[in-house]
C-alpha cells in the first residue's frame, strides 16, 4: 500500500506533523495547506501523484487547530488574531510572540 510508505517514520505521525507545523509556523504564517504540500515534499517519492500532499491536509488543519486551542498557535484571519473556536474559511497560523 502506498500510503503506508508514505507514514512510515521513526516517530509517530501526530508528533512529526506537529514539529514539522510548529517549524514553518515560526518562520512566517502558514495555512494548512501549504504546510501539508511542504510536509508532502519532505515524505513522497518521485512516482507519486502531484497532488499526493492533499492526504496530509485534513492530519495538519487537526494538529493546527489543536495546536491553537492549546496556545501554541495562534489563528489569523485577515492577518487580525482570532479565537480557536471562531476560525473558518481561510486561516493562517503563527506561533505567539514571546514578551
């Protein structure tokens, strides 16, 4: 099976999508899709599908809002700062400022 390949890692895939969000978050606003297509890069092989990185969409918009519920994240809508619980339609994450 091929998605099987694709999750094989030496940690679980929760935890690598979670580290692999919290990276490119910190980098610069991110949606969810672009953090799958980025993640997809770094997990797919040559034969597979151009859209291959739309398996990892709905696994990264969960650890996105997980992440934003539990403050590790926060949501931006319009580029103005939203609550967990309020997001829809299209969203950007960034990890908080540090004060």
């Amino acid at each position: 099976m091929r998605y099987l390949a694709m999750t094989q890692d030496t940690g679980s895939q929760p935890d690598a999508l979670v580290a692999f969000l919290l990276a490119e978050a910190a980098k610069a606003p991110i949606t969810p899709a672009d953090a799958a297509r980025a993640f997809a890069r770094t997990r797919t092989r040559p034969s597979d599908p151009p859209d291959a990185w739309r398996r990892w969409l709905m696994p990264m918009k969960q650890q996105a809002e997980r992440l934003a519920r539990s403050g590790q994240l926060v949501p931006l809508r319009k580029g103005h700062p939203v609550a967990p619980e309020e997001v829809r339609g299209v969203v950007r994450y960034v990890r908080p400022v540090e004060d």
